[in-house]
C-alpha cells in the first residue's frame, strides 16, 4: 500500500490527540518561529514517530515527499538572492533523500531520480536538477546549520521507520553524532567536558521549549531568560529567587534579566496541571532523543514513591491539604511530591511528578503516575514501597499487566510466621496468599520472606517480606529501588530555596529540578556511548557540570 490522503490524515489526527506532542512545535512556544531549524527538527521527529507505525506507510522515500514543509520558512537559511529554478523546499526533500540513502556524490541522487519519475512527481520536479546544480546548492546556497538539521533529521528518520520495521536504504547510526575529530579509548575529564557541552546545548534545545509562561508578545525580558534563572537557581544549595536573580544579572550575557519577584510571579500563574504538563511534553523530548542510541532501554521497570520537602515549620493555616503530615507519622508537617522514574538497566530518568494532597489515596497516585509512564515507554515491572502495599493497588497493577514487587508491611501472622523462620534457621521462604477485596473477591499473591544479612535483630525483625505477582524470581529486581532514592538526594539539591506556601511555586521547583535531573543522567548516557561505546550506570558526567553548561547556553536553558 501506499500512502494515501487518508492515511495521512490518520497520522496528523493521532499527533493531535497525542497529550504530549505539538506540531508545529513553533506553534506551542515563543522559543521558537517559522524559521526555527529546532522546530522543523522536532516537527520531523513528532511526524515520523507516528507515520510508519500506520500500516499503508512503507517507504522513507514517501514520507520525504509527503511530510509537509510549506509551513516552514526557509529564507534565512537560503544564501542566494536572486531567482533560482528549484525552491529550497524542493532542495531540501532532495537532499534529505541523498543524506537518507547515504550517498557521497550528487551524481547517485540524479541517477536515482532519473529512473523513479512517479517519485520525482510527488517532489514536485518537472526537471531533474544536475549534478553542478546540486553541489552549488549544497555548498553555496544551504548554510551549514541547516545541512546540519538535514543530516540529522535523516538519521531521525531511519531510526524511527527503522523502529517500526520498516525498510530503510541504509543502517543508521545508533549514537549521538559526533562533535569531536579523535576519540580516545579512555576519555580524559577534558573531552567529557567538550562532549557533554555539545550534547548538552544539543539536549537543552530539545527540552526546554517544552516550557513556556504563555506570555504576551513583546515582553522586553526573553522567556529563556526565566528557565535560565531557574537553572542557575539549581547551581548553588538552598539559593533563593531574589538573591539568584542578584547574581544572576552580572553572570548572564542577557541585557535583561528578571527579577527575583517578576519570576516568582510568573511562576505562580502557573497552575499545577500546566505545570505537569509541560513537564511530561519535556520529558517525551527527552526521551525520543536519546532513544535513538542503542544504549537505551526503554522498556523495562519503573520505580513510585513518595518524597518530602524539609519539615514545615511555619503558619500552616488554610494550607492543611497542602501540608500534610510526613510519612513516618510524627508531629511534623511538610509537602510531599510523588514521582515515577525508570530504573534497573534504563537510564534513571523521571517520567512525571505530582503534588501529594490530604484525601488522596495511594491507588489514586499510583493509577495517575503510571497513566503518564505507559504513555512514555512500555512498562513491565513495577516497584514501590510499603506505603502502597493495598491490596487494591495490587490488584490494579495486575490487571494492567504489570509485574510488581512490594515490601509487605508486618502484621501478626507474618511476625509469627517470620519467628518460625528464625527457629529453623531457614533464610527464605515463599507461600501464596489471597488478599481480600471486598464482596467475595480476592487477590492472589505470594509472599516472600528474606532473612536480611548483617541484622541488628535477634528475632522476628531480621526477615523482610515481599509481596509479588511472579513469585520471588523478581525479588532481585527490588534493589533498583535505591536509584530513585539516591534520585531523590540530586533532585532537593537542585531545587531553589523557597519559604512561600504557595503550592504551584513549590511543585515547578520540584517538578524543574527533577527536568534538570533527567537531563543530566541523559547527558551522561549519551556521553558514555559517545566516548566509550558503551553505557555504565556510574555517571562520567557530574551534575555541576551539566547545570553549568546548561546554563552557559545563552539561547536556551
């Protein structure tokens, strides 16, 4: 089959119904325009991502002839200015096709258009440029950025049809293009450095125009001003908005820079669904960009928990709901923050976060965490602690088709189960249990009780028990949940220093620091494939390092 004016319609109806895609990108933030090589990038990406997963969609040739580029304006990237016989959307469908098939000389593209005249019909060619004309346009007309954009959308796009099994003329690179002219077998602190600031600008590109404050045209300070205030903010420990925005004026290169009182205050307007919102479209950037390396694991496990502020010690009055008690159940008050995060072989990357209310129930979080995971990337195992160790959400995870592993909270059966345990020396034990439900309904589970090595206990507290739907062959899989607390420990360092009680302002500094966490373990990905070919999960790459350079880009972040 091939495509067909229905088919395409198909494709655009389901980018529109996409949550977490804008195409245009231009069209959804003032970061970009009709000119934006970033946004024509991201544009291709969002399209093709979609296009060949229909099922009438077989050809990277058609999709170059068919995707959409009227839209787009091409003078700024166009050195010629006078009348020429081909149009630079013309141009650049050909040379996306030379750059797709991997073709060193223009003479193959002629040739190859020569003998496919339906082909040369959809590109809108009466005639066949030759091979003088294609060189000049390529070295003379295009700018070097966008030869550049072209080379890399075609790599998007055989990755992506790739992806869905569908023939491509040519194997793409699974890696971060290269920025660099050596490679060394053991890369030296200096060349991570000059990687991780290339894939950072690149990354920052991506990410950030995820964001926007929905501002009226002709604001005098540029919105990336406000996310590189924010980032700077996550530089330095407990740095409040007013003394970050002081700095912040003499190390920006920007002529203007907000105030500390002028951020705060956009910042509130922002409600807590926009803020989610924006910061799921920014982590499915993330994400389709480094899936494109090999290194990536995007299916797999994922980890929920709960996570507090410091402890509130101020008026909390008309506030209640907002603060709320802590997890351990003392006499103190702080916010609390829900997130989920890939772990295990996946690059630890926070697919969303939400605020933690008074009256909402763990099944609610957990239903409404996981909605916005299998959205992003395919889940199969689920990890959480105790706290959510209802019967309910066990029940939920299993009729999603999750696997899940849960640490049991000790009741008077297991403590005497655990006590025989003790008696017989007996380190492992498994048993299946139904969980009731409610009307004569039940949940069926197993057990597992581990003795823990190295106990302070003499009795019943040296077993921990473990509940999970595939019995104890998953229990291993349990210790990845370390990664999202030592999340955790990088996430409050970068948030900025707040003593407002205002909720909106609270979550963006969380749900922002937990965007320039992500963006950090992906840059190290990407730069350990790119240096070493292969992917550890101990970072190469420091946090400093990343924020700094993010804040060094002056365009964005």
């Amino acid at each position: 089959m091939a495509a067909t004016r229905d088919s395409q319609r198909s494709v655009f109806r389901r980018i529109a119904q996409q949550s977490y895609s804008e195409w245009p990108a231009y069209d959804s933030t003032p970061l970009y325009d009709r000119s934006s090589l970033g946004s024509l990038e991201e544009d291709i990406r969002t399209v093709a991502a979609t296009w060949f997963d229909h099922e009438a969609h077989h050809s990277v040739d058609e999709f170059v002839s068919h995707y959409p580029v009227a839209y787009f304006q091409f003078g700024p990237h166009d050195r010629y200015s006078g009348a020429t016989q081909y149009g630079m959307d013309q141009l650049f469908r050909l040379f996306l096709l030379k750059e797709i098939h991997g073709w060193s000389h223009e003479t193959e593209l002629v040739t190859y258009l020569t003998h496919r005249l339906e082909l040369c019909e959809q590109l809108g060619l009466t005639t066949v440029p030759n091979q003088s004309t294609l060189w000049r346009s390529w070295h003379e007309r295009f700018t070097t950025e966008l030869r550049e954009t072209i080379e890399a959308v075609a790599r998007t796009i055989l990755i992506k049809a790739q992806n869905a099994d569908v023939a491509v003329p040519r194997e793409p690179e699974r890696k971060f293009p290269s920025h660099g002219d050596d490679e060394e077998p053991a890369p030296d602190d200096q060349a991570i450095l000059n990687e991780a600031g290339s894939i950072t600008d690149h990354i920052s590109r991506i990410v950030f125009p995820a964001f926007s404050l929905k501002r009226d045209s002709g604001c005098e300070i540029h919105e990336n001003a406000y996310w590189d205030l924010q980032t700077y903010l996550g530089l330095r420990e407990r740095l409040a908005a007013n003394e970050g925005a002081r700095s912040f004026v003499y190390e920006s290169p920007r002529d203007r820079t907000p105030l500390g009182h002028v951020h705060r205050g956009q910042i509130r307007d922002l409600s807590i669904e926009q803020i989610r919102e924006m910061y799921r479209r920014a982590i499915h950037r993330l994400l389709n960009e480094v899936a494109e390396t090999e290194k990536f694991f995007r299916a797999g496990v994922v980890a929920i928990d709960i996570t507090e502020a410091d402890p509130f010690t101020g008026d909390r009055t008309g506030h209640e709901d907002e603060i709320i008690g802590t997890k351990e159940k003392t006499d103190e008050y702080a916010y609390q923050w829900a997130t989920v995060q890939l772990v295990g072989n996946a690059v630890p990357i926070v697919l969303d976060a939400r605020p933690v209310r008074r009256g909402e129930s763990r099944k609610e979080i957990v239903e409404d965490l996981l909605d916005s995971a299998q959205d992003a990337v395919h889940v199969d195992n689920v990890l959480m602690d105790r706290e959510f160790d209802s019967q309910h959400i066990l029940e939920m995870l299993s009729q999603r088709g999750l696997s899940y592993v849960v640490p049991k909270r000790m009741q008077t059966s297991e403590k005497a189960q655990a006590k025989r345990l003790l008696q017989r020396g007996q380190d492992r034990y498994e048993t299946d249990r139904k969980l009731h439900l409610g009307k004569n309904e039940w949940h069926e589970t197993t057990l597992i009780y581990r003795r823990k090595e190295d106990s302070e206990h003499n009795d019943h507290r040296q077993y921990s028990v473990f509940m999970s739907n595939h019995g104890g062959s998953f229990l291993t899989e349990y210790g990845y949940r370390w990664e999202i607390e030592s999340g955790y420990k990088s996430i409050k360092r970068f948030m900025a220093a707040t003593t407002s009680k205002n909720f909106g302002l609270r979550f963006f500094y969380f749900a922002f620091a937990c965007l320039l966490y992500s963006i950090w373990r992906a840059v190290d990905l990407l730069v350990q494939v790119e240096l070493t070919g292969e992917y550890e999960h101990s970072p190469i790459v420091t946090a400093d390092n990343t924020l700094t350079l993010l804040k060094k880009e002056t365009g964005i972040g």
